[in-house]
C-alpha cells in the first residue's frame, strides 16, 4: 500500500495525488491537516524520511516565522509544535514499502517507483 499525507489546498500535494491516482491501485489518502498523525506516525514518518523534526517544518509558513522562527527546541518539542500546528509539516509526504519522500518535486515521488528504490 502507498500512503499520501496531503493538503488539498496545495498545488504541489495535488501533484502528487494525481500522479499516485494515475499510478496505483492500493492508495491510502490522509488529508492531515483534518487527520493529524499521531505523535507516534510522525516519528515513525521521521525514521522513514530520516529527517530531524525541524527538517520537516515548513520554515516559510507564516505561523512559523510568526511564532517559533527564534526558538530553540528539541526535537521532542519540535514533534509537538507539529502535532498541535499541522499546517507547518512540509508536505506531501508519501510512503511506499517503508520508504518516505516529501513529495516536492514531483520527480521525488516518481523516484519511488523506479526499479532502483524498490
């Protein structure tokens, strides 16, 4: 099964929707900011990704550079600002076979299906 973590509002989330539509036929969506991970998703999604907490925010959102660009946290912490503020994870996350990718560009979910990463 291939798992979507997506924001129908983004340009680049529905990229990838379309594209994992066109390409497969056990498809889970997940619109996270209606249906936020718990915190034990999120840190399995970090594993998958082999990301850091921070890596994932979306350092651009408005919320972030309003509210915790000047902070100092740990990644404990940083879990938490994600969870209770879903609009600062970096999306769309796409899962295939254990294996995450932040599905911008487009080319990176596409990478997913090349022979290479199975």
């Amino acid at each position: 099964m291939i798992k979507i973590y997506h924001n129908k509002q983004c340009s680049k989330s529905c990229a990838a929707l379309d594209f994992l539509q066109e390409h497969t036929i056990d498809l889970q969506v997940q619109e996270y900011l209606e249906e936020v991970p718990s915190k034990a998703e999120l840190i399995e999604i970090l594993s998958q990704l082999g990301l850091q907490p921070l890596a994932l925010i979306r350092k651009n959102e408005a919320l972030f550079l309003e509210k915790f660009q000047q902070l100092q946290l740990t990644d404990e912490e940083w879990v938490e600002v994600m969870l209770q503020n879903p609009i600062l994870i970096e999306r769309p996350i796409v899962i295939k076979d254990g294996k995450a990718v932040i599905g911008r560009p487009l080319e990176r979910v596409i990478d997913l299906f090349s022979p290479r990463s199975s």
